[in-house]
C-alpha cells in the first residue's frame, strides 16, 4: 500500500480550487480519493464493504488520478486550458476598455487587473510544466514517459503522474513547482475573497456606478463558484460509481484507453480455477464446516482442490459472492478474484488491485504483500 494520503476531501483548501479551477481538473483532483474513502465509509454498513473491498477501490482511485493526470496534460486538454484562459484575458480587457468612464466607489477596476494576471500566471505555470513533462519523457526510453501510464510506473505505486520519480532534480523542480502554486494558490484565495466582499458590499451602488466592471466581476465570481461546485460534484459521483460500480469503471476504462497493463497472453497464463460451492451434506463434516467452497485448478491433468473461507469466498471488484462453477483468477500473490473482473483490470494494470503486486515483474514469494 502507498503511503496514506495527505490530502483528505474534508482537508482540501478551497483557494487550490480557486487557482485550479482553470486546469480542467489537471493537477489528481484531492476530493476524488477523500470523496470515494468517506463514501466507502458511510455506506459500509449497508453495503458491507469489508477493508479488501475499501483498498481494491482506493487502488482504484489512484489508477483514475494518474489516467486523470496524463489525459489532463494532453496536448488538446492544454490547447483547451490556453483557449479558455485567453478568453478570460480578452474579455478582462475588453470590459476593461468600455468602462473607462466608469467610477466605482470601490477599486474594482485593480481587481478584474489581478484577476487578469493570475490568469496569465497560470498559463505561464502550464506551458512551463507541459515542456519539463515533454522533455523528461523525451529524455527517456524513447517513450513518452510524461504520457504513458505504463505498467511499471503503475506498479511502483510511488508516482502518481508517472514523471520525475527516478531523478533526485526532477523531485526538485517538481516541490518547488508545487510550493509555488500552492503559494499562487492562497494568493488567488485571497484575492477571490476580496473581490467577493466588494462586489457584495458595493450592491447596487456599485451596479448604477459601474454595471460594466460589475457584471465582469460577478461573472468571474459566479464561474469560479460554479466550476468548484460542478468539480466537487462530479467527483462526488465518480466516488459513488466507484464503490457501487467499480466493474462498469473499470470497463470503461478498458474501452477507451490504450493497453498499459499485461496483454492477452501474459494475463491467461496466470492459473485459472472453477470454485466448487461445498453442499449441504459435506457440512456435516466438522472440518469441511468452516469452508464455503472449494478452488479447482482449471487445464491441469492432476487437479487439486483448496479450501476458501467464507469471508475469502466474494470478488473484492465486484462484490459478488462465488457461484458454484464461477471462473475465477489467481495472481501470484494468492489474490483471487472473478476471471471477468481481474482480466479486464490487468488490461489496463498489471498490478493486483489489492496489494498492487505487479505479475510482470520476477518477485520472491518472500517479498510479495499479502494483505
């Protein structure tokens, strides 16, 4: 498991937000993780979400942050963010240049003029972030490295984003770019909040005095606010559809995304099982009693049969109980789960989704995490 996250939903700052808001949900958004841990602890009781469940969900979450990251800082959501916040520029100065005559009581023109620069700011912030990240993977195996979410980044569970985690000046600049837009981050908070109180305090007054650089004002307010509460929103619901739905997730990723994890051949010559549910007879037998079923080794001349628990006897993905005669996959580190299920998540990781043991890497047995 990775270390525990320091960015809970309850935790996160509302001015990052305000910075952010303009990146289109680019930097691995904290209320994704924080929405979908509290959500799989409110719902636990009813849904019965034993802690295996919780972390292949979690594991979950970090896979869809990274996708987020690398398709957040794709060249058409960039061209996109540009766009956005030139318009943003545009529109400042247009309103800027009608609303000369304008004299307001309050010095709401030095406002819409920071807001402007922040603007700006933040695409100076992009464009330099986008060329290290280009660079750095140029600079790497020939890949894209800053792009790819292949399965060995995955696998090391270590670097969400999949850039910098193997160059100690990579680490650098990625800490002092962070310090700085956390820096740009409380600063725009800020700002927002003085803009705000001046729009609210002005009321009217500043409406008959100055309706151009008013409504300009309450605009930028009213986006800002609309994108945090759309943002929280849909991270909300990707939260819920990861604890209710995680299989229909997983599945959407599997369509829409490139192969990263193992490919066909590597994922079939994991072992296969049938699971044999155990009959009411065979629980008259005190020692068969504490065992739900048995797993059956599937394409072997000389099948063995071993015992699963009750508790062992349920898909962590998609929360199903073993059927009599369900297919079920084994990683090499003893995890099972529907066939259906793994086989669709080691497409796209090759990782487990509970202890996150990558299958396409030689381990000793000694060394792989059994949770």
């Amino acid at each position: 498991m990775n270390s525990v996250d320091t960015h809970p939903l309850i935790g996160y700052s509302f001015g990052d937000e305000l910075f952010q808001n303009r990146r289109l949900m680019r930097h691995g958004p904290p209320p994704l993780r924080g929405a979908m841990r509290i959500l799989s602890r409110v719902s636990g009781r009813r849904m019965r979400l034993r802690e295996p469940s919780v972390r292949v969900r979690e594991n979950a979450v970090e896979e869809l942050e990274e996708r987020q990251n690398f398709w957040a800082y794709s060249k058409p959501a960039i061209i996109l963010d540009l766009l956005w916040n030139l318009v943003f520029v545009i529109v400042g100065f247009t309103v800027l240049g009608l609303s000369v005559e304008e004299k307001p009581l309050v010095p709401i023109r030095v406002w819409v003029v920071g807001y402007i620069l922040l603007c700006v700011v933040h695409v100076g912030c992009v464009v330099a972030q986008y060329r290290r990240r280009r660079e750095e993977g140029d600079a790497g195996s020939g890949e894209v490295g800053w792009g790819s979410i292949g399965s060995e980044s995955s696998g090391s569970g270590g670097n969400v984003g999949g850039y910098g985690g193997e160059h100690g000046l990579a680490d650098d600049d990625t800490s002092i770019t962070a310090s700085l837009e956390s820096a740009i981050s409380m600063f725009s908070f800020i700002w927002w909040s003085i803009g705000f109180y001046w729009v609210l305090n002005g009321g009217q007054t500043l409406l008959s005095s100055s309706p151009r650089l008013y409504w300009l004002c309450v605009s930028f307010l009213v986006f800002d606010v609309t994108f945090i509460i759309v943002y929280v929103a849909a991270s909300c619901l990707v939260g819920i559809a990861i604890c209710c739905f995680l299989p229909c997730i997983i599945g959407i990723l599997c369509a829409v995304t490139d192969q990263d994890g193992a490919t066909e051949e590597e994922i079939d010559g994991l072992p296969k099982f049938k699971f044999r549910r155990v009959g009411d007879s065979e629980k008259v037998n005190g020692e068969v009693q504490a065992f739900e079923g048995f797993m059956i080794e599937c394409d072997t001349n000389a099948p063995t049969e071993r015992p699963i628990s009750l508790v062992d006897a349920e898909c962590c993905i998609c929360l199903s109980v073993y059927e009599n005669g369900a297919e079920l996959r084994e990683l090499p580190c003893l995890h099972h789960f529907h066939c259906t299920c793994i086989d669709k998540w080691l497409y796209i990781n090759a990782t487990c989704p509970m202890c996150k043991f990558n299958i396409l890497k030689p381990h000793d047995r000694r060394e792989i995490g059994q949770v």
